[in-house]
C-alpha cells in the first residue's frame, strides 16, 4: 500500500459516500445516472468474485464490501425507492449501456493475462469501468443544472483513478517486474474520458460559478 | 506469478 492508492481508495470511497448522503437525505437522485450506477454495481461484482476466496487484508476485504454494498443499494434506491425513483430522469438517461458491455467482454475475451474465468471476468471489469462514467457525462450534457453534490460526485470518481495512475507509477519505479499494460492502458483511457468534465469544474470553481457543460 | 501483485488492488 502507498499514499497514492490509499488517496484514491479514499477519494473512491469519498465520490460512494456522497452519492449516497445524496440519495438518502434528500431522497433525490436528480442528475445521477442509473446506467452508470447499473455498470458500476457490475464492474464490483466483476472484480470482486474472490472477495471470500482470496483473502488478502481486513482493508481490502472492507472495502470491496461497501463498494458492493453502496452501489447494489444505489440501484435499489433508484429502481426501487418509492420517493427516490420519482427524481430519477429516465427520459435523458438514454445511453445504451448494455452497448458497452459486449465490446467489454469481447475484449476480455482476447486481451487479458491469462485466460481463466476469473482473470477474464477481472479484465471485463476493468474495460468497463473504463467506459462506465460515459451514461453519466451524457446525463450531464443534457441536464442543465448541475447540483453541487452531483458535481462532487463525478468529480471524486475521475479523481481516484488518477491517483491510482500515480500509485502504478510508483509501484513501476519501486517493485519489480511490475508491468501491466493492460490495467496501466484501461485506467488511462478512465481517467482521460473525465478530461473535459475536470477543465469545466476547474473553470466553474476558479470563476466561481455554477457548473455548466457546453451541450 | 506477475499478475497476482494487482489483485492486492481495489
């Protein structure tokens, strides 16, 4: 563990934390995707298949735990919730993510770095999370008025992979034999998608003024 | 084995 990955856990954790002070204190989910919600639930239940197989500490084991947790209860909340379903935008939340999946694992399938089920199932995650953030920034174009919590969210989840970019850096220069293209490639292309988002916020905080993305 | 030093990751 190093300062980088412990930053981006946190900062992932944080984005989690604040979509569902979101959704639970106001009972408003206005602006949030539930296609992304939907890939990200996927994407951890992917990842995470050894979570009970393969232990490897308390904190790793905690963490996949609320990963999970937060955002199977997110999709509950926005499928199910009588009062949180009704601010749910289903008319502009239009992307097809079932779209995203099949290139995904049909990617796995080729490019992965070793062909058992739970490596390839461990790579699908991976391809997907890279593209799961996409329903979302099309929401944000769409929807006008971008609320500060919804804001903060998109903002915390580019984060923590950037800061995960820095934390394979890091482990190139100190570990050895630590190469993984894959992984390095697909948390690049994660983190540039956000790109546009990051210089909108920037701008929106320096000038102090609401959130707005060009259409 | 290479690939195992990721799975320590989130």
């Amino acid at each position: 563990m190093n300062i980088f990955r412990l930053a981006g856990d946190m900062t992932h954790l944080f984005s989690v934390l604040v979509l569902l002070l979101k959704i639970h204190t106001i009972k408003s989910c206005a602006g949030i995707s539930l296609k992304t919600q939907e890939l990200y639930a996927i994407v951890f239940a992917t990842r995470y298949l050894d979570i009970f197989t393969n232990y490897i500490s308390l904190y790793n084991t905690i963490m996949k735990l609320i990963f999970l947790g937060s955002s199977f209860s997110i999709v509950w909340y926005m499928r199910r919730h009588k009062i949180v379903r009704r601010s749910y935008d289903k008319d502009q939340d239009t992307f097809r993510h079932y779209f995203l999946m099949l290139p995904c694992l049909i990617l796995a399938l080729i490019i992965n770095e070793k062909f058992t089920f739970r490596e390839v199932m461990w790579t699908f995650s991976l391809y997907l999370e890279a593209v799961a953030i996409l329903p979302q920034l099309v929401l944000l174009q769409r929807t006008r008025n971008i609320d500060n919590l919804t804001g903060q969210y998109v903002f915390l989840l580019g984060a923590y992979r950037a800061f995960y970019i820095l934390n394979w850096i890091y482990r190139y220069f100190t570990e050895e034999h630590f190469v993984h293209w894959i992984t390095w490639i697909s948390g690049l292309v994660q983190t540039l998608l956000y790109a546009d988002f990051f210089y909108y916020y920037f701008q929106s905080w320096k000038n102090n003024v609401k959130l707005e993305l060009p259409a | 084995e290479a690939y195992t030093d990721l799975k320590d990751e989130l």
